[in-house]
C-alpha cells in the first residue's frame, strides 16, 4: 500500500463544484475523491452532464466565470490547486504540468496563426529561450506528432490542415513543455473512425516516450477499451465505480455501469431491441438524496433513495458506490447481459489457459 | 468599372429628361427663344442621345474634363470647384478618423476585456448616449459651451490650427461610439470560441490572449469597410461643416441637385460612385491581407 501511495500524482478529496446558473445554484461535481497513479492512463465515462469535463476543467483553473470550487482539494505537487483563486497562481501549472487537448480540432486553433506560431507559443511561454531554438523545438515537436515535412507545415495556417492533422497540432501544442498530466477531453470524437485509430496511437506512443499520466474523458467505450488502463465511471457529478479496465468492463458491481454496458450495441442480441436507460438523470438544481442513480434503476433498494452508499471495496483497486456491495443487503443479480460479458471473460481466459497448455 | 459606367450612364441619360431651363442659370425669363436654342445647341443638347453620352465619356476619359458648373459658380469646371472643397473635408475627416479609430477601438479592447465591469459599463453609456441623443444636441452644445470652457474658436479659420480642434471632436464622436461597440462585440464573441480555451489551457494569461489572440480576429471584420469609410470622409458632414463653417464638400451634392446644376450632379456621382467601388475593392484586399483564409485568387478546394 505505501508503494501505491508514491505512485500518486494527482489526489482529489471531496471535490465539490458549483455553478451559479440564472441565479440558481448547480452542484455539477457532488464530492469526488480520487487517486491519479503516475504513468497511468484512466479513462473517465459517463454520459453528457455527468461532469466529467467540469472535474478534470478543475485541474487546471479552467472552469467558467459562473462555477468554482465549493470544498474539497486537488493535492498536486505539494500545492492544493483547489485554493487557487488568482490566475497567476495557475499560470506555472496551465500547460506545464498539466495540458488538455481538447474535443473539436477544427475550432480550437486559432485560423489567423500559423500553426508553428501556435505552438512555439505553448513553449516560449513557460521556456525562455532564443526564437531560433523554440523554432527547433517545434520542429522537433511537429515531427514527434507524426506531421510529415515539418518545415514546411510550420508556416501553414489551420486552414490548411485535415482534422485529424490539426487534432495532431493541438496535441503538439499540449505537449510542448512536456507536461506531467494530459487530459484528453474526447479527443476522437470529432474525427473518423480511421484517424481516431492513428489518434489513439500517437497518444500512446507519446504517453510510454514521455512517461505521460493521460485522463480520457470520453463516453466511447470502444476509446476506452483501447487505451484505458483504469476506468472512472460518472453520474450525476460522481464517480459511481472506479477499478482496472478489466475489473470494470468483466465485473461491474454498480448498477449504472450494468445499464451503460448493456447498451452497448456490440453486447445486443441479434432480433432484440437494444437495452436502453430509461429516465433521464437527475436535476442538478436539488440536492440529492441516496444514490443518484436510483429513481432509474429498476433493481433499486429502499435504503437506495435514503441514504447515499459509501465507497465499498471489491479489490484493492476496484470500488463501488452500491448498497448492492453491502454485506446487508439482499443478493441481487445482474442482468443477463452482464453475466454474458463475465463468461465472455471466463471462456478468454480459458483460451488462455488452453494456449499455454499447448504451448 | 462596369458598375461605374453604368451608374454614371443612367445618371446621365435621367438628367436630361430634366426641362432645359435650368442651362440657362436661373435668366430665362430674359432671353429670347433663339438665344436659348443657340445655349442649347452650344451644349450639344440637341444631338440624339447617344451622341451625347459618347461625348460625355470621350471628354472624361481622354481629357479628364466633367464640364463646366452651370449654376453654383458658372463657368468654372466642376473639377476646380470639387476638389479644394473636398480637399478640407478629407484633411477634417482623416484626422477625425484617426481618433475614431484608436480611442474607439482601444475602448472597445478594453470594454471586452473587462465586461461587465465598471469601465464597460461606463463605454456603454457613452455609446448609448451618443446614439440616442441627436447629434445636433451635442454638436451645439460643444460649439457653444466647450469653446467657451477651453477658450477655442467658435468657428473655423483656415490660418488657425486652434479652430480645428472642436469640428474634429464633433466629428469624431460618433466615431468612437461605433468602432468602440463593434470592437467589443466582435471580441465578446471570438472569446467564447474554443481556441480561447486552448490559449488559455497553454498557461496564458486573459491579457496575453486578448492582445495576442482575440483582438486582430476581432478586427478583421471590420478591416474590410475601412478603405471605404476612410475615401469617403472626403465626402464631408453637412451638419459639422456647416455648424462650424468649414469650406467643405459637405452640402455641395444637395446643393447642385436643388439648384439643378446638372453637370456638378454628374461630376459628385462620378466621385462617389469610383469611391465606392475604390473602396470596396481596397476592401477586399485588406481582408485578404490580414486573413490568410481568403484570397483573391482563384484556387481548388480549399482544404
């Protein structure tokens, strides 16, 4: 356990965030607490609105005007970036430590700037050194994100990039001091299948060049099963059930990640409609009572809507907020589409065995 | 060009279905029939109409000549009249315009940069003001009560630079309210786009982005009418000229058209109508100057 405990980069306790919409207040994050593992990838999920850009926007002080951090405290560096409150204070973190590649290439460089320009600027603001050696740096940092003829590209405006070419600037212009942290928010999204492919694997290559700590924000669970090393499921402004890629995807234990795998279209069976939530999540506007997901889980329990489950412990690095975890509480089973994926597993495994065997 | 020839085609051929009698400034009463016939014939008024114009636009384009002024001064060439009068309008209106443009646009700057706040409410009751209240108010009330306050003349005279100084605020005013309104919303919008973010994501700070990334995008759609505005402060303002009795351009277009002056007619609508189509034209390459996406030359897809 201790060695577990240097391995942390990032810890976040009881984050709560809030956002003063229309004079009323939403809770968008509901007391979040988490470990990032240095060299680690972990993929958030969740639906729109659960929050899962807000959360990580916290890192780096790039929430809106109208939201902040009502309590709670992002442990980074010795430093609690959740009292950080002047922009100064974030100015030797944002994109030096940590950097954020956002979801839409296509707007999020600016089409006045050569792209060189763009990115040169990422390093010059927190490095200074000689116009002639930011320029080698960004040529070196054109040619590390796979942009051929980087001479020549430099120059050129975004306009002048595809999308996927343009996701690769971004992603240069993230990595150009090198941060400790990259947060992705759905960096595939906005691009075709096949570029989100290369994407992906230009993440990876970086991430084991640099020893990057990569966040996926993403609700493309294909996204996740690519890269993920562990997995945050969100709802409702909180982290329902964390554990590795493996323990999340082969043995959920909450009911909310049941009902998102179960709507997985590759899970469906032929002739059977495609299993689907049915409500909608829960107004952020009121306080929430017991488990946010229980008004839409058909196998709640009473104590599901009274009170709010606590944490519980499957391994060492997979937990759930479930009642359904709690020694008390009567076995229920999950749906069939779960079990199938858990045979899933056990046949593989078996293959496995079986492979060694005739090895 | 062709949009020039036009214009100035059909104003040509709509003014001489005018009655004659203004070709005679204003003494027709005393002449005989022959004597008019003889002015109208000298005019080359009686000639079918094609000849006419074939004229017009021979003397134009090979002599640079527009013709004499029939009724405002007689007999001097429209040219001579128009430009020491357009001379004064665009020396005012270029100076007015510098300031229009630099308080204006560093109002705006800085009205988007702190919005919502004290300074960018205070622009914005300047702006309101100045387009609620009619200009006569204020222009009054600056030539009235501001020359008294500051001791400066009350009207302007050539050999004293002093005098300049209130037609050009008067003119200057309005000015700043639009270039300042625009610039802000030009710069509100383009700091909600994403690449603001990413900028600052990058670790810049707010002022960093709005001097580095926001204000030269919030510019260019304003860079195209520039060109435009600028040729055409040679054009005057009726009110600042007259309240102020600067020799300019600024009633000349009204006057000769009510005192029927048809050669001048001719003459203005040519100056305006080449300033439009000038300024439209510098316009366009200033846009294509200051945005890499747009270029006047034609090229395949553009990705």
């Amino acid at each position: 356990m201790s060695e577990m405990k240097q391995d942390v980069i990032l810890s976040v306790k009881d984050l709560v965030v809030k956002f003063n919409l229309r004079g009323q207040v939403l809770t968008a994050i509901r007391g979040i607490s988490m470990d990032l593992h240095k060299g680690e990838s972990l993929a958030i999920v969740g639906e729109s609105g659960s929050g899962k850009s807000v959360f990580c926007k916290t890192f780096m002080g790039l929430l809106d005007n109208n939201g902040w951090v009502d309590s709670g405290s992002i442990e980074y560096a010795g430093q609690d970036l959740a009292t950080f409150k002047k922009e100064k204070e974030w100015l030797h973190i944002r994109g030096k430590k940590i950097a954020m590649v956002f979801q839409d290439p296509m707007t999020s460089l600016n089409p006045l700037k050569p792209v060189g320009k763009q990115i040169q600027e990422a390093f010059t603001l927190h490095n200074k050194v000689s116009a002639a050696e930011a320029k080698k740096r960004t040529l070196e940092l054109l040619a590390d994100v796979g942009i051929p003829e980087p001479e020549r590209r430099y120059k050129q405006y975004p306009h002048e990039f595809s999308g996927g070419m343009r996701q690769r600037v971004v992603i240069a212009i993230a990595m150009a001091c090198v941060p400790e942290i990259l947060i992705c928010d759905e960096p595939t999204t906005a691009l075709d299948v096949t570029i989100q492919a290369q994407i992906l694997e230009l993440l990876k290559a970086l991430q084991r060049k640099y020893g990057l700590t990569i966040i996926y924000i993403t609700h493309d669970l294909g996204v996740v099963a690519n890269v993920a090393d562990r997995i945050a499921v969100m709802y409702a402004g909180d982290i329902v059930e964390i554990g590795s890629c493996d323990e999340v995807f082969y043995d959920p234990k909450h009911p909310y990640t049941w009902a998102l795998l179960s709507s997985l279209p590759q899970l469906g069976v032929k002739g059977e409609d495609l299993y689907s939530i049915q409500g909608t999540p829960p107004n952020l506007f009121h306080e929430i009572h017991g488990d946010a997901f229980a008004p839409r889980n058909p196998r709640a329990l009473k104590v599901d809507f009274v009170a709010r489950p606590p944490y519980f412990e499957v391994s060492p690095t997979h937990k759930a907020r479930t009642w359904l975890l709690d020694p008390r509480s009567p076995s229920v089973e999950p749906p069939e589409h779960i079990k199938n994926i858990r045979n899933i597993r056990k046949l593989k495994k078996e293959d496995a065995v079986n492979e060694q065997i005739t090895r | 060009m062709i949009t020039m020839f036009l214009v100035l085609s059909i104003v040509f051929m709509l003014m001489r279905l005018l009655p004659v009698d203004t070709y005679f400034g204003g003494r027709s009463d005393s002449m005989s029939d022959t004597v008019k016939d003889n002015i109208l014939k000298q005019l080359g008024l009686f000639d079918p109409w094609y000849v006419q114009l074939g004229n017009f636009w021979k003397n134009l384009l090979f002599h640079g000549d527009l013709g004499e002024s029939i009724v405002i001064q007689q007999g001097v060439k429209c040219v001579d009249l128009i430009i020491p009068k357009a001379k004064w309008s665009f020396q005012f209106g270029a100076i007015a315009m510098v300031f229009q443009m630099l308080i204006g646009y560093s109002m705006g700057v800085l009205m988007a940069r702190w919005k919502g706040k004290f300074f960018d409410s205070l622009g914005n009751l300047y702006i309101l003001l100045i387009n609620a209240l009619p200009a006569a108010v204020y222009f009054l009330f600056i030539q009235l009560y501001l020359s008294k306050v500051l001791h400066l003349p009350m009207f302007f005279e050539p050999y004293n630079t002093a005098s300049r100084i209130l037609p050009i605020i008067c003119l200057s005013l309005g000015g700043i309210a639009s270039n300042a309104m625009w610039m802000r919303r030009y710069m509100v919008d383009q700091m909600n786009l994403d690449y603001i973010r990413l900028a600052r994501a990058k670790g810049m700070t707010s002022s960093q982005v709005a001097f580095r990334h926001v204000m030269r995008n919030a510019f260019i759609p304003m860079a195209q009418s520039l060109p435009t505005t600028l040729l055409f402060t040679i054009s005057g303002s009726l009110y600042v000229e007259s309240l102020f009795s600067i020799p300019g351009m600024g009633g000349l277009l009204i006057t000769s058209i009510q005192r029927q002056d048809n050669t001048m007619v001719q003459a203005m609508v040519l100056l305006y109508s080449a300033i439009s189509v000038v300024g439209l034209l510098l316009g366009d390459i200033m846009m294509m100057v200051c945005d890499p996406r747009i270029s006047l030359v034609k090229k395949g897809g553009s990705r």
